[in-house]
C-alpha cells in the first residue's frame, strides 16, 4: 500500500507485535514513516524487532516495554518515542481481546477488568501523546489517532455482553475524542472489525479433539455460520490498510467515523 508517502512522520502502534497491530507496522514502515511499537513481553518485541529490521534495514524504528494499562509506563514510553524518534503524529489504539460471558456470569471484577481495558488502553495513551500530536499538526498539518474497535460496538452479542458494552463506550469515545481534538488539528477515527484471523482462532481450531477439516475448511464453515458475507474471515493486513487509510491524510477530510471491516458480518444500516 504505496499511495500514500509518510517520510518524516512518527506515527505509534500500541500492541504492535503481533496481529493487525503488527499489520498496520509493516504497512507503515512500507510507506516510509518511522514507526514506534510496545508491547508487554520483551521476548516478542525483540523477535518482532529482529524480523521487521531484516526486511527494512533501513527502517526507524523503536520497539519498547510497555502496559497500556500502567498510565506511568505509557508516558515514559511516550517519552522514549519522541527522544529516539520525534514527536508522534499518528496514534494507532490498538485495543486487546474480548471476554466470553453472558451477564449471568459476568461478576463485578470482570466488568471492570474489561471495561478498564477497553477504555483506559484507549485514554492513557491518547493522553500522553496528545501534546506531540497538537505540536505535529500545526507543523505538517495533519495529525491522526485511530482507535482499533469492534463491530460489537453497534452490534452486540448476548454472550459476549461486557466487550459489546466496553466497546459501545469506546464507538462513543471516538466520537467525543474527534469533536474535542478538531479544533487542536487532531483527527480521530476508528475501525470495526468482524471475525479476523489470530492466534486466538488457531489456538481454538488447534483444541479440536478431531481435525475432520484443514484450517481453511475449518474457517469458512464458521464464516457460514457467522453468516458473514464474503465466506471466509478477515487478514490482519486487510484491518491494517483501513487503519493506515484513516491516519493518514489520504482521509484528510475525515474525523469521528468508522470504517467496517467485518467482510459482511455487519447488520446495522
């Protein structure tokens, strides 16, 4: 994905090493742009590291420790991104993954354990690289977040009730975000992905006791029963260049929206 040129922008990926947050990366490492990336093992961050240096040697790049739920730990990070990198002007959220639970058996602690994931992975780094991105806009005049969401958000599932509420609350967030930051030349976004492929569907394919279907098989009968439209789940790559689109100024007219990417899962209007 060339259309777009990004040399001498700074842009951050949180939960970068792996997934689309390891997707969006490469993307924008392909674009040009010096890239930033945590996570909270530093064994994965130096693989990641070591792989993305092999097939962009001449990349800028800054991989570091970091648990988005630590408000201290995000801002020392933030830190260390403008002093090895320059101040940020794209923020990707990159939010992480959703709790099976119905509201009968969703008990006080897991609510607030999946309602301060969704949220505060989205508020504390916002928060501390607001000033670089106030400071970016007015010097290149575009400077973006984009908040990686769920089509839960607009379209929840009974057994997955606190995600679907969590991430209601971030759609709305995303939308409060992009009118308060509008007039700082910050714009916000979001996308909403359906069923994408992860470690998280592998490790659930590999749990089979029988193993009647490959993977490909396996994964197009449950886009079947997902009545998603296109047959088949998402490519982290394919969330990836919906993110890329929005944090750049190819959606340069574009703030508190958000792009589907659920392949046809989606049945709102």
């Amino acid at each position: 994905m060339s259309m777009v040129r990004l040399e001498g922008k700074v842009a951050v990926v949180t939960g970068g090493s792996s997934g689309i947050g390891l997707a969006t990366v490469e993307l924008l490492l392909e674009a040009g742009a010096a890239v930033a990336l945590c996570g909270r093992s530093q064994e994965r961050l130096t693989q990641v590291e070591a792989m993305l240096r092999l097939r962009f040697p001449q990349a800028h790049l800054y991989c570091g420790v970091c648990d988005v739920l630590v408000q201290e730990q995000v801002q020392a990070f933030a830190a260390a991104v403008e002093q090895h990198l320059g101040p940020a002007s794209i923020l990707v959220n990159n939010a992480g993954q959703g709790r099976v639970s119905t509201f009968a058996d969703t008990d006080d602690t897991a609510w607030l354990e999946e309602l301060r994931l969704k949220f505060f992975s989205v508020i504390y780094p916002t928060r501390a690289f607001q000033p670089q991105l106030q400071r970016m806009s007015g010097a290149d005049g575009d400077a973006a977040v984009v908040c990686v969401n769920s089509l839960l958000a607009i379209q929840p599932e009974p057994h997955m009730v606190a995600t679907s509420a969590a991430r209601a609350g971030v759609h709305n967030l995303v939308r409060s975000l992009a009118t308060e930051f509008s007039p700082l030349g910050i714009r916000v976004n979001g996308i909403l992905i359906g069923l994408v492929e992860s470690g998280q569907w592998r490790r659930r394919y590999e749990a089979r006791a029988e193993r009647e279907m490959s993977w490909e098989q396996w994964t197009q009968e449950l886009a079947r029963k997902k009545h998603i439209q296109l047959g088949r789940l998402g490519h982290p790559q394919e969330a990836a260049r919906a993110i890329v689109f929005l944090a750049t100024p190819l959606s340069s007219y574009t703030t508190g929206s958000h792009i589907d990417v659920s392949g046809g899962l989606s049945r709102h209007a």
